[in-house]
C-alpha cells in the first residue's frame, strides 16, 4: 500500500542501461509473450512431428526411411539444430510458466469461501498448469522409450517401425500415450486461442476463426497420434 | 421472504477476519441488495452492534464503487449488473448467501467488505492519461476518427474500476483493468503520442502492485458490469511488443524525460 508510482526508464540512454530485452522479459506480459512464442514454435513442431507418425501407416519402409532421412538432412546436423531450438523453447515456456504461475498464487494470499463461479472460463484453461508439468513427464518418458530405447525392453536401433508396434503391443505403454495426448490436446485448445490473445493478434473479422483453429489444432493432433497406439492394439498395424 | 447471510467480518486492516451469519427477515424482493444489507445494519445499529461496513457510492451502477463477491461470483449473479443493481427478486426465499470482500493482495481489506483500491489509482497515475493540455472542446470532426475505433474507445472506456476483473480472476490479475485504460487512448489520435510510453509505465506499475498475471481465462470479461471485452488485452500485449521490439528508440528520449 505504500508503494508509488513508479517512473519507468523510458529514455534512449536508461533503456541502454537496463537493456530492453531484459526490461521486456522483467515484466509480467513479456515473459508471458516469452511462452506465447514458444508455445508457437511447439505447436509447430507437435504438428509437424503428427504428419511424421501418420507414416507408420504407409508401412515399415516409408517410416524407417523417413525417419533416417531426419537424421541425415544437412549432413545429419539439422536434427541437433531442431533440438537445440526446442530444448531452448520448452526451458524458456516452463521457465515463464513457473515464475508467472508463482506470481499468481502470490496475489491471492486468502482465497474465497464459497466455491468461485466459473462463466467464461473452460475446463481446458483451469488446468493448463496441471497440463504441462504433466506434458513434461510425458516428453521426458517418451525420450527414454523411443528415442534412448532406455524404457522400452524390445529396442531395435534403426527400426523404429517395430519399436513403435513392439512398444504400443504392451496396453499400459499405449495406456500412457492416449493419456498424455488426451493432456495434450487440452494443453492446445486453451492455449492455441491464448498464444494468439497473448501476442496481441485479435480482429473482429477473424476472432471466429481464431477460435475454430484452437479446437481445430487440438483435436487433429490429439486424434491422429491417439489413432496410432489403437492402431496396433488392435492389429491394423503390426 | 428469509435468507440467511454469511458475512465476511474483519476489525481492521490488521485483524484476522472470519464469517458472520445474520438471519436476513421479511426482506421485499424489490431491495436492491445493497438495501437489503442496510436493513441488517439498522438492526445490527439498533442492538448496538457494530454495521457491515461496505462500499457504496452512486447506488446507480455508474460510479464502480461498490463491490461485492456473491456467492463466489463478483457482483452476484447478474451479468452487466453492478452489486448495487441487483436486487433481491435474484434470489428466492431460503437462499443461503455468502459475501466477501475482493480477494487479492492488491487490494487489501480496510474493513469488512471494503477494500482498498488505490492500487488501481497507481496505475492510472503511472501513465492512464493524455499530458497534452485539452482545452476546451474541440469543434465537432475537427479531429477526424474513424467511427469504429471512437466506438471501440467508449466501449473501454466504460471501465468504471469496480475491480470485480481482479476479484473474479484465478490469478488475480488487473489487466482487463490496465488493458481497458490503455485502450481508451491507444484507440484515438490525442492518445498517440504517449502511446508506447504508457503501456510501459502501465504495465509496470501493474506488475509492482502484485496482481497476478492474465492466463485468459476470460472469467473478467463475464463479470464486468460494464461488459468490457478481452479485446482490449490483445490492444495491450499488441502495444507491448511494438512500445518494445518496434517503437523508434530515439524518438523516446524526449517523451522519457518528460516524466
Ligand atoms: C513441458 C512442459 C510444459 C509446461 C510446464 C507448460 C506450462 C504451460 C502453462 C502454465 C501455460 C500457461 C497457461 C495459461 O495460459 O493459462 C502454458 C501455455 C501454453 N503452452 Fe505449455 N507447457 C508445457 C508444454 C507445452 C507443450 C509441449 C506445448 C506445445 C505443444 C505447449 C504449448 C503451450 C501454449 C501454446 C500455451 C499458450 C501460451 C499463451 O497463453 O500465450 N506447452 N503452458
Ligand atoms: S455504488 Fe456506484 S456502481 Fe455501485
């Protein structure tokens, strides 16, 4: 209560000073447009890695082979360019989830008696923080199972077509990855609508169609890739 | 009809508070509900015990200063209906109802059911203003401004700074508030000039009073009595980005020093 205005370094010379990245990142909406952007490069990454895993469909071949062609684009160095890129994606997104969302618990020291009413809010926003953490188990799982072999018991280096059917034969496997993209696609409908609120890039003449691609993204990524552990459960793929 | 009340009671600033129950009798469906509880507080006078303190200005939904969490929901069950609007035909009789003050670090309770506000004044005071003086009013079409963004401007500049955005947010967080006041300006040409300058101090001034931080939820927008729209929020990241990554670095030497 005892605080006052404030006055912002605004000048050319303050700003050099404080630096302007760093101011930016200082505040509240920066660090929130920080996992806005990263939350971009993600769902891009999540969709693209989706067209990627339908190939399991067209056969062993067309997968092992497009799954060799990764690792040998730019003389194999593409591969470690993309990881590098997602690896600084998702530590910036949980690094500005965390501090925000501490922030945020700060600001309300005594909650309410009576339950809050939720109106506009959705099912899918009010657990965005349990979606992620959650999300982060499931990346760190899902890199010891598929691509270390470490987790999976039957991992056949270079076949990743019978590591996918070997490893989604066992149901509590599939079990993990149904769940974790079921997580997944409540993680995106919220927050494909909220990176675009977040990054200012709100219209009237397409503020509907904002809305349609958030339910859009998170169901076609979430379908497509739970399609494929019921795929082999069921004996399509094997 | 009957209704039975728990009130949240606290001394002061400094004490713990906790729920009273009053029985609320032979209360007319036609009291606003602001009058409902002056019913409680003569009775309460009469018996020598100390009134619900609450806030109450204009009684006419204009002035923001009333402010009540009903039943876990900011202004009652209304929609676009300050507390002070709503009247007790919303309920029926047997209703069990629950009153609390704002929740939030920012906004302090002083007594009761009042809370202090002033933290939203700070924001304000940091950058929600035009320096250029305005004179007397300019010749109508003077100034040319398309009639959709003169449209947009009054529509935020509706916000009458009840604060049920903050009380109705899981985080607690004040930018429908700081979002409609940059908007208003960011939306006319006499706002430009101060344009990258304000989201900054505004923004910042926000981020020091502790309010929590937007995750778009939307739930401040459904409360607002005055129906103020999240579209403002996208005005104010959009101005941030540009006051930040895009605004012409030397070109704010001048405005900086001014303040
Ligand atoms: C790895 C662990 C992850 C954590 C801890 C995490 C946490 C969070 C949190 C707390 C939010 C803010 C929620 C809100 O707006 O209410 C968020 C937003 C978001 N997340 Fe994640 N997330 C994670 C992974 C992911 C992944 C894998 C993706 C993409 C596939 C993703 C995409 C997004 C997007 C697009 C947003 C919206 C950003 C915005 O509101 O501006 N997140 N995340
Ligand atoms: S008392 Fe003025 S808006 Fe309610």
């Amino acid at each position: 209560m005892e605080s006052s205005v404030i006055s912002v370094p605004v000048g050319a010379a303050a700003a050099k000073r404080a630096g302007y990245l760093r101011a930016y990142y200082g505040s509240t909406v920066g660090k929130k447009q920080v996992m806005a952007v990263t939350g971009v490069i993600m769902v891009l990454f999540v969709i693209g890695h989706m067209i990627g895993n339908l190939q399991v469909y067209l056969g062993a071949e067309s997968l092992n082979h497009y799954a060799e062609l990764l690792r040998a684009l730019g003389h194999g160095g593409l591969i470690w360019v993309v990881r590098g890129l997602l690896l600084a994606a998702v530590v910036l997104h949980i690094w500005s989830a965390t501090a925000l969302t501490l922030g945020s618990w700060a600001a309300r020291p005594i909650g309410y008696r009576h339950r809050q009413r939720w109106i506009e809010s959705t099912y899918a926003s009010r657990t965005m923080r349990w979606g992620g953490p959650i999300l982060l188990l499931f990346i760190i799982y899902h890199l010891l199972h598929f691509t270390t072999g470490t987790l999976h018991g039957d991992f056949v280096t270079g076949d990743v077509y019978h590591n996918v059917v070997a490893g989604f034969s066992i149901w509590w496997v599939s079990a993990i990855y149904i769940f974790a993209q079921l997580v997944l696609g409540l993680h995106l409908y919220h927050g494909a609508w909220s990176m675009l609120q977040t990054l200012g890039l709100s219209h009237a003449s397409y503020d509907r169609l904002r809305a349609g691609l958030a339910i859009f993204v998170a169901f076609v990524v979430a379908a497509a890739n739970i399609s494929i552990p019921l795929a082999v459960l069921t004996g399509v793929v094997s | 009809m009957n209704i039975t009340l728990h009130v949240w009671r606290q001394k002061d600033a400094k004490s713990k508070g906790r729920f009273v129950k009053y029985e609320a009798n032979d209360i007319i469906p036609d009291m606003s509900f602001l009058e409902m509880l002056d019913v409680i507080n003569e009775r309460l006078t009469l018996e020598g015990e100390d009134p619900i303190a609450f806030d109450h200005d204009c009684r006419e939904g204009i002035c923001g200063t009333c402010g009540l969490v009903i039943n876990g929901r900011a202004h009652g069950p209304r929609a676009r209906t300050t507390a002070c609007q709503l009247h007790m035909r919303s309920f029926k009789g047997g209703d069990v109802i629950w009153i609390e003050p704002w929740r939030a670090k920012a906004f302090p309770v002083v007594k009761d059911l009042i809370v202090d506000r002033s933290a939203f004044d700070r924001i304000i005071a940091a950058g929600g203003f035009i320096s250029a003086p305005a004179g007397s009013a300019p010749d109508g079409n003077a100034i040319p401004i398309p009639k959709e963004n003169a449209d947009l401007a009054m529509d935020a500049a509706a916000c009458i700074g009840c604060g049920a955005c903050v009380a109705a947010c899981r985080n607690a967080s004040a930018m429908l508030f700081t979002a409609s006041k940059v908007a208003q300006f960011g939306l006319l040409p006499q706002g430009q000039p101060e344009r990258d300058v304000r989201v900054k101090r505004m923004v910042a001034q926000m981020d020091l009073e502790g309010f929590g931080n937007c995750t778009n939820h939307r739930d401040c927008q459904a409360v607002c009595p005055k129906s103020v729209s999240v579209d403002n929020i996208a005005r104010l990241n959009r101005d941030f980005i540009r006051s930040t990554l895009v605004a012409d670095r030397r070109a704010a030497v001048g405005v900086g020093s001014a303040g």
